[in-house]
C-alpha cells in the first residue's frame, strides 16, 4: 500500500528535476511537498494511505533522507499528513472539503435560491459537470498525438534552468518580448500580416481577446455586427458585456458588406472570420475585404479579423488576411495556438493598431496574471528554432489527408442524403441536408452512439435556410473517421427511416 505507482513516481521526479535546476536543496523540498499536496487533493492518495518510508524514497528520487523528511515535516504542519513513531506517516483523514465549511450556517444554498446578475446567463463556458469528453467529430480539436512533446519538453527545462521558475514576474505587460518578435516574424512570413513586436498582446486564449474587446471597444447597449452563422463564442461574450449583436448575413462569398454599408446601427465593431467563416468554411472575398475596410474607415468603426486555423490552407492560394490589406489601422487581428500545438497551451495573441496597444494592455492586466512566462519562452524558442513551422507543415499534410478520407467517406456512406461544403482550410467540414427536422433529430440522438454533432442551427441568431451540422474530422486517425463515418450514416438513415414511416 504504501508503494509509490509509476505515475506518482514520475510526478515527483518531475517536480525534483525542475527544481533542482532552479534553487538547491530547499526548493527541492517545498517543490515535493507541493507534489504530494496536490496528488492527495487529487485523491490520488487516499486517506490513512501510509507514504513511503523517507529512506526508501530517498533511494528513488536519488536525494538525501534529510529532504523527504523535510517534506514531509512541512506536509504535517500543513494537516497533510500524520506521523507516528514506529509506524510511519500516513494521509491524514480530512472531515471536509478544503477550506470549504459544511455547518448549517455557512451551506451553500441550492441553485433554486441563489441570486445571479443578468449578465450571468452570458457565459461562454457550460456548467463543469457538463463540459463535453473529446469524442468523434468534435469540430475545431486539433490532432495531439503527432505533437513533437520531446523537443516541447527539452526546451521546457532549457527555460527553467537558463531563467527560473520565477521567469513571468519580470514580464513585459504585453506578454515575453522573445515570444512577440518569433510571432511577428511568423506572421509577416506566412499570413502578410503588418506586424511589430510592440503592438502584439499576449493573451491566455481567443476567448479573452473577444473579451477585451468587447470591454474596451464599446459601452453597455452600444450595437456590433456578427456573423449569421457565427460563432458563438463571439457572440456570447459580446452579450455577456452587454453590447447589441446585430447579425449580417453570411453566403458563398462570406460576410454580406452591402447589409454593413446599409445599416443603420451605428455599431463599434464587426467581428469576422474572413480566411475561414465559422462555420460554413468560406472565405471573404477580396471585393468584400476591401469594402469592409472602407466601410470601417467611413463608419468609424473597428475590425476584428479572427484568424483562428488558416494556417492549415487545403486548396489553392491562402487568402489574404484582412490586417495585411488595411490602410487605416482599424483591424485586429487575432491568432491562437491552441488549434496549431495543443488547446491547453493556454496561449494566445492580438496584432492591435497603435491607438489601441495601451488600453488593450492596461486592460489585459486588470483582467487577471499575465500568461506563464515558462510557456511564453519555451514557445519562442520554439518558433525561432523552426519546430513550430515544421511541426505546422507536417499537421497540414496529415489535416489534408485526413480532410480527403472524410469526404470520401461521407460520399461513400451517406450518399445524397448530405451536401458536404469543401472548405480551403480548417479542421472541421460542413455537412448540409434539407430537413430542419432531420437536423435536429440526428444531433440530439447522436450523443448515444458517442458522436458530437453541432446543428447549424446553433450558431444562428437568426434563422437561415440551411440546415446541417459541423463535423471535426482533424483529431481523427484514418481508422477513426472510416468507424465513425459509418456510425453516422447508420445513425442517419435510422432517423430518415423513422421519419418516413
């Protein structure tokens, strides 16, 4: 019982090689006990689960007995542990929930009673208990199993060991100075991007960017024009700072800038997704991009170009981005890293004009701690060592590959039943079908065979005639799609079935 397992095992040897290359000995213990800290919360060791005895862990972690027993001394301190002479140290029996209390007076009262701003119903994020599992056809996950984590992790520790754990404390407000020329560098190179390092934000996510401009770009009431289909997670946040979404219409040539140019709102600002619109997959054409910018210009409004996954381009030339072709400095362009390396890098970033670097900043650091510095550094090197352009290559060959086998797939086993929409670019595809109805009947039955299907219907504001849904296929391997491809279909003609009869 009281053996480590290998995960516990490789937990600590983690956190005892991370340490080591910072501050000696005593970093080594505070760096352990904050291990054991967090595997007990985790429950990963059970209460009254005897620990290893300091000597025979000493051994396996190859440090002195004097620094487990340290540890575990400050583990005792803390209510962590219980030692008793002759037996040993055991996880000590917690009656409650950290810092939680469970007495009548502090309970929490049920859903029912709690009283929540308006503004609460705007929230992007689902309820924890709910936040889906990664499962077939999820649209926008990114394949990880081909990531290059070795030469993450090397450079990882090459970070620690060159400038401390403590690296994101003497960070610039607007994220590593590195990491921002490597991203305007990549940018100017691959998307004609106008950038400088000194008008880039770092930011944890896209989500955040949305939120900053929706903070500092507008007051409560003040309108903005979306995409129709959109994405949700824009218009949500925009709700959510209590802004007025007026919906534009999006066809085969993208956002329509005529309803813009016409429109009697005087909105602050357009969010678009014009390299690949989300999530119908078509990309703004040039006449559009250039009347957007005007329109911008005239209207006194700004930009936001929302350049999420174009670097995986499919068909012909890359489109354009709209920050390259403005004039006026009146765009944002916004990228993440999270569809290209892995989502929980939690790295993202904004190209802002001049005007808007200090308030966005400003903003960005009322909001909450900067971004890890470790991640920001270890990415920079990353990019400046070529590994982010290789690795992005070679997810491009495979998205391409995988994007071929799935509309194959789609054709072979569905038939006519659904109009597949080929996008240029993007890890996820646009299946349309006639019937509203069919629609919603497959979407909401496809949890049972362990597939998540998003209707188009939920990313409207208003209705469209276009009924279908969007199907990831980046994050599946070619077995993968073909299985889960034929368990759609199944599912598909059991709903037409069904209501034919």
């Amino acid at each position: 019982m009281n053996r480590l397992t290998e995960k516990q095992l490789q937990t600590l040897l983690l956190q005892k090689n991370l340490a080591k290359q910072t501050v000696p000995e005593v970093s080594l213990t505070t760096a352990l006990a904050a291990a054991f800290k967090t595997m007990i919360q985790q429950g990963e060791f059970i209460t009254g689960q005897r620990l290893p005895a300091s000597r025979a862990l000493a051994a396996s972690l190859q440090l002195s007995r004097g620094t487990i027993e340290n540890c575990y001394t400050a583990l005792e301190t803390e209510g962590y542990v219980c030692r008793e002479v002759g037996r040993g140290s055991f996880v000590a029996q917690r009656q409650q929930p950290l810092l939680g209390l469970t007495s009548e007076h502090s309970a929490a009262p049920s859903g029912s009673q709690v009283t929540l701003s308006r503004r609460s119903s705007q929230h992007t994020r689902p309820e924890s208990g709910n936040l889906p599992q990664q499962r077939a056809f999820g649209p926008g996950m990114p394949e990880t199993r081909n990531f290059p984590i070795h030469t993450w992790l090397r450079l990882y520790q090459q970070t620690v060991k060159e400038e401390g754990l403590s690296i994101s404390a003497g960070s610039n407000l607007q994220g590593n100075i590195h990491l921002r020329e490597a991203i305007c560098d990549f940018l100017l190179a691959e998307r004609g991007v106008k950038a400088q390092a000194d008008r880039i934000l770092i930011v944890s996510s896209t989500q955040q960017s949305l939120s900053l401009c929706a903070q500092v770009l507008a007051d409560a009431d003040d309108s903005v024009f979306i995409e129709n289909p959109g994405y949700t997670g824009a218009i949500k946040a925009f709700q959510a700072a209590q802004l007025k979404p007026i919906p534009i219409t999006v066809d085969e040539q993208g956002i329509c800038t005529d309803e813009i140019i016409h429109s009697q709102a005087n909105a602050r600002f357009v969010y678009v997704t014009p390299s690949n619109q989300y999530p119908t997959g078509r990309a703004l054409s040039l006449a559009r991009r250039l009347a957007l910018i005007e329109a911008a210009k005239v209207r006194d409004m700004w930009i936001i170009e929302d350049d999420y996954d174009s670097e995986f381009h499919y068909q012909g030339i890359a489109t354009a981005c709209l920050q390259g072709l403005d004039p006026h400095q009146r765009t944002i362009y916004m990228g993440t890293f999270s569809k290209t390396l892995f989502p929980d890098l939690h790295v993202a970033y904004m190209v802002l004009p001049e005007a808007l670097v200090k308030p966005m900043t400003t903003a960005r650091a009322n909001m909450d701690s900067q971004v890890s510095g470790i991640a920001q550094r270890t990415l920079a090197k990353f990019i400046m060592q070529g590994h982010y352009r290789e690795h992005v290559l070679t997810m491009k060959k495979i998205y391409s590959s995988r994007a071929a086998l799935f509309i194959n797939e789609i054709n072979k086993h569905c038939g006519l039943k659904v109009k597949v929409i080929v996008p240029n670019c993007g890890l996820q595809i646009l299946c349309l079908v006639e019937s509203k109805q069919l629609e919603q009947e497959v979407a909401h039955r496809a949890a049972q065979n362990k597939l998540t299907l998003k209707s188009l219907s939920e990313f409207c504001t208003e209705d469209i005639p276009l009924s279908g849904w969007l199907l990831g296929f980046a994050a599946l391997d070619p077995i993968e799609i073909a299985y889960n491809v034929e368990q759609f279909s199944q599912l598909l003609t059991r709903c037409l079935n069904e209501m034919d009869t």
